[in-house]
C-alpha cells in the first residue's frame, strides 16, 4: 500500500494532524484497537490555555517551568503556550462545546496553576474532544482509517522513513508513505498501576529508538496522585478539578495533610501531591472530601466521575473516596523540534510519545492535551513526494498463534515487567536497587523476549514495553538527584 501521510495513533494528535495533512494528500491512520481508543478519552480535566483578561503568557509560562522543575525548553513553552488559545478556537470551529458562563469560557483551576485557566467539558474533555475529531476524520474522503492494525516496526533506508510494518488480520504487511507520523501515545502499561489503558504500551517510542532515534527525560514519569483506590485495571481516574473545584485530601486521622506542605494546599504540582499520598498511605487511607459540596453540583460539574463512583458504591456528596497515586503521564521521550521533526528524515512524531521539552521534569495539569494540539498544527512546510527505493520490501516474521505457548510466554513477561516497574521505577526510587537488581532482571527478560522468533501483537507489545522499561530503568539511575517526578530515595 502506497499513501501520502501514515499517521500512526488515533489519539488528539494524530487525529488532529491527519485533518491538516488532509488538505495536503492522502492520509492513512492506522489504530491498533479502534479509533476512539486514546489516552484522549480518559483526560477528564481541560485544556490549559490563556483565555481570561485577568491572565497572561508570562504567567502560563512560570507554572509550566516551575512544575517541571525549570528542566523545560524554554522556547517550546513559549512557543506552546503563545498558540494555546488559537488552539482552543480551532477545537471550537470544529464543534467542541466547552462549558460557558454569560457567553463566555467558563474555566477551572488545577494543580500547580495559579489562575483558572482550564477550558473544559463536564469531566470528559478528552472524551468530548476525540468524539467529534473522531467524526471530522469519518467525514473526510481523503482519510483511510485502518482499525485494529498494529504498527510492528518502521520501515527505513539509511536515515529515511518510507512507511512502517503492520499487523492486519494475523498478517504483515508494509505500508509505504512520503511522511510518517508516530501520534502513539504513551506507556502507562508499564506499571502495574495506571490510569492508562491497555494500548498504551511505548510501541511508537520502541519503534523509533529502535532506528536510531533520539529519546530524552525518560526518567520522568507522572503518577497521578488521585486514582481511586480499587484494584482495577485500568485504575479509575479522580480528575484534579474536583479538588480545583473545592474538594479537600485528608488522611486517615481526618487532616486536612496537604495544608502545610506546599502554599498551594491540595492544588500543588502532581509530583508533590503524589508523593505526600505516598507518605501518608504507610498509616492509613486517604481520601478526597468532597461532601461540602451538594449532588446537584456534583452530577452537573462531574457527571462521568459521579456516576462511576455510584457504581463502585461511592456518594461524593457523602463519603470519603479512597485514593492512591498510578502511573499516569511519560514526561520525556522522542526528542522532536517544534514541526514534530525527528531524527530520521521524512519520520515525525506528535503528543505524549514525544519530548518537545515542553513539560520538562513533571508535567502541568492540563498541558498535554494542548501540547498534542499545539504542535499537531504545526505541518512542517516542505512535504513532498518520496519515491521508495527499489526492492525496499523489509524481511517478515512468521505470525504466532494467539493461543500458542511463545505468545502466553509473552503474556507472563509483560506482568513480570509491570511489577518490576511498580516496585523499582514507582513513585520513590533507589538508584542502588535499580543497579543492583532492577536492570539485572529487565535484562534476563530483554535475553528471554529475544528467543522468540516468531511475532504477533502480544509478543510485539512485550518486546516493546522491555526495551522501554530499560531505558526508563537506566535513565532513572543514571539521575542522581530528585527532580520533578524522578524522586530519590
């Protein structure tokens, strides 16, 4: 198959960039489930962006910097930053109805903002968001969606990308492109505990370093401190702005724990937030209070987050809600300009698999729906047509049987990963263990992943998601200070 763009993801930033790329050729997308399965449909919280008179660039700019710990380029978050409302307009135009107030953007507040500057949907932005990408996309006669098609691996000649492998129907198959964009997502399966979905297993970051690619800041990975504290998988998301919207963290003694740790109270930065959950969950649970506010609000403000509690047996308007931080957000990754260049040529990368250096050592709640918008937008301006080579037809594996004992072997290795991860790469870290007994162990699972021969999704996913725990493992590591998200016991 030969097409203009082969856009890899079916998240806001692959979505977004197939509409522009649209407009200048064919667009593949192809989407390892179906399209609507995102880390986009699990973002409840908003879009950060300057939209209020009483808010400005420069303050946008110094919460973005100080919650990364100041590791930022400064110049990608400028350059985000001064598009935010452009972005926002542009979802507007395509019929995204953010929540309004006498005509206005009505706005919220989140951690380790100063100002109320997040434009939202009930508590289901990125639900919102993707749905009506999702139906722009199906309206376009210049986008082919390919659903449930695994990316196995780039396709490249010295320094150049032609297209990439995929998985269809229990077969390989190469599709060649003039430009291909990895859009994937991020890793949160990894970890035992996310509030991630399954897909989100590194593949477009294996991909790439896998042909030479640049990665950087894999160390940083973003546990959200509120996930509701119930082994499920994946863990349920208890967004930021129901404490942005007043709700309150106690502890098992009934304190209010976060009112003398940082100025910001409940509302400080989601690595601090998270970590002091940490702490507080060796004595006892801790819970999100948000009974002082009535369930006329609550159903209003939070339907989604109110309903699935309900389920779960939770009245917000009257119990405490348990909690406990998950994996949540990978902060580094293929390192891009701001085009979404990458380092091969014609290969570009967009969102949460990339590092545009935007969300430096921890990542700003609400910045990463607009860094996927931001520099999605951004078509870089010479595209042009690249002839394939002759004979570019890369080797194929053997397909292997999803029931067959390599691909259960596979299955086994991917739960060894999650709980090495969870224990040596969590939310508080050893760099002694992580030398002496994590990477050992990530490399004996490296040897065991690379016996197997044959391939298939499971097998791909667990090769991938090894070779990403590595390089998260050794970057940790190598870190020897606390920064950000990367914090050293």
């Amino acid at each position: 198959m030969q097409t203009n763009f082969l856009v890899i993801g079916s998240g806001i930033s692959g979505l977004n960039f197939a509409l522009h790329a649209a407009k200048k050729g064919k667009v593949t997308l192809v989407t390892k489930k179906k399209i609507i399965d995102s880390n986009t449909n699990y973002a409840q919280g908003g879009i950060a962006a300057v939209l209020d008179k009483t808010d400005n660039a420069e303050a946008h700019i110094k919460d973005t910097l100080e919650t990364g710990g100041f590791h930022n380029n400064k110049r990608a978050v400028r350059f985000m930053v001064e598009n935010s409302a452009d972005a926002i307009y542009r979802l507007i135009d395509l019929g995204v109805e953010f929540a309004k107030e006498k005509g206005n953007l009505k706005l919220t507040q989140e951690g380790g903002h100063n100002k109320r500057r997040i434009a939202y949907v009930g508590d289901y932005t990125g639900k919102e968001i993707e749905r009506i990408l999702v139906k722009r996309i199906k309206e376009h006669l210049n986008i082919e969606i390919l659903e449930d098609t695994f990316a196995l691996k780039l396709i490249t000649k010295r320094k150049n990308c032609y297209g990439a492998q995929v998985i269809k129907d229990d077969k390989i198959e190469n599709i060649f492109a003039d430009q291909t964009i990895i859009a994937t997502g991020g890793a949160g399966e990894l970890y035992k505990n996310t509030t991630n979905p399954p897909i989100a297993t590194g593949d477009g970051l294996a991909m790439a370093i896998e042909e030479g690619c640049k990665v950087k800041d894999l160390e940083f990975i973003q546990f959200h401190p509120t996930a509701l504290a119930k082994k499920i998988t994946p863990r349920f998301l208890i967004s930021e702005t129901v404490r942005g919207e007043g709700a309150r963290l106690i502890n098992s003694k009934g304190e209010r724990f976060m009112k003398d740790r940082h100025p910001l109270k409940d509302l400080a930065s989601r690595d601090i937030v998270a970590r002091e959950i940490y702490k507080e969950l060796k004595d006892g649970p801790v819970y999100i209070d948000s009974t002082n506010k009535k369930t006329p609000f609550l159903k209003k403000r939070f339907p989604q987050i109110h309903e699935k509690l309900k389920d779960y047996g939770y009245n917000m308007a009257k119990d405490l809600i348990p909690v406990t931080p998950a994996a949540h957000y990978l902060c580094g990754g293929i390192t891009t300009d701001l085009h979404g260049k990458t380092r091969l040529k014609n290969l570009f990368a967009f969102g949460e698999v990339t590092c545009t250096g935007v969300h430096g050592a921890n990542r700003l709640a609400s910045n990463s729906l607009l860094e996927a918008l931001v520099f999605s937008n951004q078509i870089a301006k010479q595209l042009k047509h690249q002839k394939t080579p002759k004979g570019l037809r890369p080797t194929k594996s053997r397909i292997a049987k999803s029931n067959s004992p390599l691909t259960k072997k596979a299955h086994n290795l991917k739960k060894e990963i999650q709980e090495l991860m969870w224990q040596y790469a969590g939310i508080v870290r050893n760099r002694k263990l992580i030398k002496k007994e994590a990477l050992p162990k990530i490399r004996e699972i490296l040897q065991e992943l690379e016996s197997i021969k044959s391939t298939n999704q499971v097998i791909a996913e667990t090769k991938n998601m090894a070779m990403v725990a590595h390089l998260i493992l050794k970057a940790a590591q190598k870190r020897r200070k606390s920064l950000g998200c990367h914090f050293v016991e």
